[in-house]
C-alpha cells in the first residue's frame, strides 16, 4: 500500500480510533487505541533541513493557539519519509480553497524526486508517486477536519494497484485509512494543537485511559513549549506512549499467546515536533515519529517510521 501506510487506524466503538498492526501476510495482528493525534529524526537528503525559529530562546511560549490559515493560496511543501528501511523525498504544493466559512485544503503537483537518494524519473517516478497520493481536507474554523474529499478514489487507486487489497483488508480497516491520513498530516501540521486552544503551562502530563475488547489501560501523553524564536514562532512537541504491562494488555486480545508468553514485551512511542506560529497555527517545520517494538518468544520486531515537512510560507502564491 505504498509509503502511506506502516499501521492503519480503524474506527471503534463511541468513535475512538485504534492503531492497526498488521502482520507481513497482511493479516490483522493487534488493536491499539489511539488516544489523541501524535507520532525523531529523519535522514536528511537532498538539502532538506527542518526550519527552526530565528533565535530560539529557552524561554517556553504560554498563551493561545488559533488557527488562521490563508485563502487561495498555493504553499511548497517537501517531504522526506523513512520508513522500512527506505527513505523519499516527495514536493507537492498545498492548494487552499475558501468554501464558505471552511478551507478545502488539497496536495498538488504531487512528485516523489529521490528514493534513498537516487533520483527517479519515468515509470520508477510515477509508481512511487502512486504511493503518496493523498485526498482533500475540508477544515473548518476552528482548524479541525470536517470532511475527507477523495478518500473512494484513493481506495480505488490502492485496488488498481494491488488485485488482493480488498481481500487483505476489512471494510473497517479500509475505512480506518481516512482517520490515517488526518492523523499523520493534518493532525501533526495543525489539528492537535489548535484541540488544545492554548499553552496554559511549560510542561503537561496527563495519563488517557483506554479501553479495547473489555481490557483498560492507559496512555501517557505529555506536551511540552520548548522556546520562542525572535521571529515569533514557536516550538512544541508532542509524546504519546504506551508500553509495559499496559501495552500488553492493549494487544492481548489480538495475541491472546502474550498471556502465556514470559518474554512478552513492548512499547510505542508516537513524537510531533512543530515550529508554528501560535497566533497561525501555519507550521513551518513539522517531524512526525512513530517508533513500536514488540518481543514474542525472545524476538523482537521493531517498526520505525518518520516524517519530515518543511512548509514554504514565505514563497506561497496567494491571491
């Protein structure tokens, strides 16, 4: 399913959404709850750098986060994903429409130009290309995702390209690909922080319970206002973990064999690190971390993946 995907994110009951790991046949391994929108450091290639704040200061931002993006603009984005062992670099423009009082943000121009440093062109470019395609936001005023625009055709694009995709995948999990694609990009770029409103404090820790096939345990989630740039914009970051016995209890009832299983371990770490402007909430430089590891029978399996964003404010095309 190309570079979108290392876990899906399907629905559950009362609208939660789970992570879904999937075993290497492609068959259903485990459910983990997904308590809030999260998941550092790339390989950095082609020049790509993260845009940090003029100045950085220890002082850490308090005060609001709003969201106020621009209409009828056009915005460069680079991207450089690593995940599996691989890593792309990807360009694409965000188009951002004003429907009535909502944004329609969509990817344009959508272009994959290396695969671990090599440049692609040709078929080669295109099939990677296939691998990013992404639908269209629909954001509402308060920056949160509304609606998803384009998701059946991206299904139909997956199907195209692989004759088992419907046989490998519930409806549910093929559902559970929008809370995804929210959750990776919008959800790490703006949705997260414009939930929170404000930075009321340098540091907040809060423990989220959770619940999956009757078994409760709980994520750890701290956010934190690292410094203020002389330019204005801020840094922040997001941790979401869950591991120990209350990461095992998340999977026992898909791996029901942990129960029993003395070397039974594991842990998931989700990071965002964002330099925004808060009164904006236009990110500048965002890199999204997801990093889990489970040992069954004295082996451990490990899945890594990053992404990094560095968004062109300063040369959009607006009208």
């Amino acid at each position: 399913m190309g570079w979108l995907l290392t876990l899906l994110i399907v629905a559950g009951a009362g609208g939660a959404a789970y992570w879904f790991i999937l075993r290497e046949d492609g068959s259903s391994a485990a459910v983990v709850p997904l308590t809030s929108v999260v998941d550092v450091d790339a390989p950095t290639t082609a020049g790509i750098q993260p845009v940090a704040p003029a100045e950085l200061s220890g002082v850490p931002y308090i005060g609001p986060l709003k969201f106020q993006w621009p209409r009828d603009c056009l915005v460069p984005v680079r991207e450089v994903v690593t995940k599996g062992g691989s890593t792309a670099e990807v360009a694409y423009g965000l188009s951002i429409v004003g429907e009535g009082e909502n944004l329609v943000v969509s990817f344009a121009g959508m272009t994959v130009s290396t695969v671990n440093g090599s440049p692609v062109t040709g078929d080669a470019a295109d099939q990677a290309t296939a691998g990013f395609l992404l639908p269209s936001f629909v954001v509402g005023p308060d920056g949160s995702v509304v609606e998803v625009r384009g998701m059946a055709a991206l299904i139909a694009e997956f199907a195209a390209r692989d004759p088992d995709f419907v046989a490998k995948y519930t409806p549910e999990e093929i559902a559970g690909l929008e809370s995804l694609v929210i959750a990776k990009y919008w959800g790490s770029w703006v949705g997260f922080w414009a939930s929170l409103g404000s930075v009321d404090e340098p540091r907040l820790e809060a423990t989220s319970p959770s619940n999956s096939s009757g078994l409760s345990f709980d994520t750890t989630l701290v956010v934190e206002s690292l410094g203020t740039g002389a330019d204005g914009q801020i840094r922040l970051r997001q941790v979401q973990t869950l591991d120990g016995e209350n990461f095992l209890r998340a999977l026992s009832a898909a791996l029901p064999e942990i129960n029993s299983d003395p070397t039974a371990a594991g842990r998931r770490i989700t990071t965002v690190d964002v330099t925004t402007d808060p009164l904006t909430l236009r990110s500048s430089s965002i890199v999204f971390t997801n990093d889990t590891q489970l040992t069954t029978n004295g082996q451990t399996q490990s899945d890594l993946e990053t992404r990094r964003w560095t968004i062109d404010w300063a040369t959009a095309n607006c009208s």
